[in-house]
C-alpha cells in the first residue's frame, strides 16, 4: 500500500530547484568579459592539447583588482600538424589571430622561436581582451602543465597553473610592483593551504633554469 | 602613499577571501569597463589618420615590455 506523497516534499524539492538556479544565474551574470573569452577559448585548445592559464589572470580570477587586456596561456610542445588543427578550430569559432592567419608562420616564425601569438575576438575588430599563446620552453613549463589544476574559488572551467608556481613565478622572476601585489593577494586568499616548500623548491628550479639561461642569452 | 595602497591590497583580498559569493559584482563593472574603454579608445584610433599603424606599434612595444619585465 502507497501513501500519497505530502505537498511539503514538492515543496521542498522546489525550492531547492529554484535557489540552484537562482545561484546559477547570479554566477553567469557575473562572468566579466574577460571571464567569457577564457573560457570559450580554454574550451576549445581543451580539445586539442594541454595548456595552462598562468600569471596575472589567475590572480583577478581570484578578485585581484586591477586591469589588464590579456591573458596568459602557455600550450604543451605540440606538432605542427596539431597547432594547425587548433588554430582552425579557433578561427571556425570566431577567433583570429592578430599576427598572421597562416597557422604554419604562426608555428615556424613564432612559437618554436619561442615567440608569442595573439587571438582576439574577430568580432571586435583586433581589440581587447587578448589570449598570448606560447609554447612550453622548457622544464619549468613542463611541469606546470603536469600540475594544472582547476581552481573552484575562481568557478571558471579553465585550468590554471598551481597557486605555488604562480606565487613563486611572481616573486622570484616577473617581481614588477604588479607581480608583487598579485602574489600577496594570492597569498591571503590561499593562506592556509599554501605549501611553502613547494613554492621554495619552484624558485630554486626558476633560479636554476630560467635565470640561469637567460645571463647566458 | 605606497604603505596605504598595500593596506587597501590586503584589505580587498581579506574581502574577497571572506565574501566568496559576492566580490565578483562589485568588480565585474570595474573590469568591463577597462576593456570597453580601451576598445572604444582603440576603435577611435583606428578611424584616425596612421591609426591602425599606432595601434601594431603599441601592440609591439606592449610584447616587447612584457618579454623584457620577464628578463628583469
């Protein structure tokens, strides 16, 4: 035998419903322009290879307040024939490329010098926000791509580089007064879940690898 | 001056470390409005004799500040 269900459970269940997506609507009104284009770019170089979003914009996806027009993103050493392949799927979605439209310049000229390219909206004629492509030059890199990590504080679907790397990254090699303040803010944020040693042991490699390389160049 | 400014940087991440759900719209009109500003700055440029050719150049000089912040 059955009992009819009582009226406080649909109740219950909608109002459940309704303060979900209460909340999800408040979180899509509140992604910034700079939130949107991340996110449609990450989703689509998602599909084709690994990379990271690093340096300033994890800082403001974390509240930073202060601006800028572009984005950090370094891409796992891929083959010409993949980059070719992502550089279409971008462009089939509304991207472009501010230096070149021919993906293999793009690759020979630019990313293996390790050089930079830059994707803007086509839609917004060249203008900001900006997504600086590069590929990983070395160890460093490397593991930062390894240790990606999504980062629910910032409830973007991108993956970024670690807290750590982008702490020690910002106090050892970039150090501007920008850099300085974004690492203390992200040290406030995470202040109880920072590994000191991690960051300690990333400086010594960035003392090693990168300092060291770039006296020599 | 400087000492106050790192006041109000750890003040504002203290904030946004205690109010998870709502320092995202108090500062999204901040950060749009520096990429509306700057696009419609630039759309302007570009209408403007040699615009566009300031415009490659600030983008240049722009990637060339920021390889050399990283060599610093």
């Amino acid at each position: 035998m059955s009992f009819p269900t009582p009226r406080i459970y649909y109740f219950r269940k909608y109002y459940k419903l309704a303060s979900s997506l209460k909340i999800m609507k408040r979180e899509i009104e509140d992604k910034t322009i700079l939130d949107k284009f991340a996110e449609q770019f990450c989703s689509i170089v998602e599909r084709h290879c690994k990379y990271i979003v690093c340096s300033g914009f994890v800082a403001i996806a974390h509240g930073r307040s202060r601006g800028t027009e572009d984005i950090d993103m370094i891409l796992e050493r891929v083959k010409e024939e993949n980059f070719i392949e992502l550089h279409e799927d971008l462009v089939k979605n509304g991207f472009v490329c501010v230096q070149s439209d021919d993906p293999k310049i793009l690759f020979k000229e630019y990313l293996t010098k390790k050089g930079s390219i830059r994707y803007v909206w086509k839609d917004e004629g060249f203008f900001p926000p900006e997504m600086e492509v590069k590929l990983a030059k070395d160890e460093l890199d490397n593991e930062q791509i390894k240790n990606r990590i999504k980062l629910p504080l910032t409830k973007l679907n991108i993956y970024f580089s670690s807290i750590e790397n982008n702490i020690a990254f910002k106090e050892e090699l970039l150090r501007s007064d920008k850099d300085m303040e974004d690492a203390r803010h992200l040290r406030i944020i995470y202040k109880e879940k920072i590994d000191e040693n991690e960051i300690n042991r990333i400086k010594e490699k960035i003392k090693k690898i990168r300092i060291k390389n770039e006296r020599i160049a | 001056m400087r000492e106050s400014h790192n006041e109000q940087v750890e003040r504002w991440a203290e904030y946004v470390k205690n109010n998870p759900d709502k320092w995202k719209s108090r500062l999204k009109p901040f950060l749009d409005s520096q990429i509306i500003i700057a696009r419609r700055f630039y759309k302007k440029l570009a209408e403007t004799e040699q615009g566009k050719e300031k415009i490659n150049e600030l983008r240049k000089s722009a990637t060339a500040n920021y390889s050399a912040e990283k060599r610093a």
